[in-house]
C-alpha cells in the first residue's frame, strides 16, 4: 500500500466524535458541499479535511478545536 493510499485510508476512519462535535451535524464543504469531513492529525497538528475535493481547515493543537473551527467558517 503507498503512503498516499494510507493516507487516505487513514483520514477516512478518523470522523469527529459527536462530542467534539457538541452534539450538532458536521457543516459540509464550502467548495463541493460534501459531508465526508474527516481529522487528520500528523505530529501535535490537527485539522479537518473533505475527502470529496480534499479541502483542508486551519490546523489547531487539539482536535475539538479543529472541528469548532470548522464548524464556525464562512460558508
């Protein structure tokens, strides 16, 4: 299996929990409208990522602020 493919393999089964998402639904892509919004961590960095177009948001320390982030963002 390549790194690319883990990767993603890996970003795929890594959905915020509900309580990092306070009990609402995830908010979808900005750009494709897509509801597959996933964490991705590497090291202390923590950051959601679409995988329909593979639109990343802002990359926080801790996971729950990486999904508040997201949740919050202009649409």
């Amino acid at each position: 299996m390549s790194e690319l493919t883990f990767k993603l393999k890996e970003r795929r089964n890594n959905p915020p929990t509900l309580w990092e998402l306070k009990g609402k639904k995830i908010v979808p892509c900005p750009f494709c409208g897509g509801i597959e919004i996933h964490l991705v961590k590497d090291g202390w960095m923590n950051w959601c990522c679409c995988t329909g177009c593979g639109m990343e948001g802002p990359v926080r320390e801790k996971r729950v602020h990486a999904v508040s982030i997201w949740q919050r963002r202009a649409t």
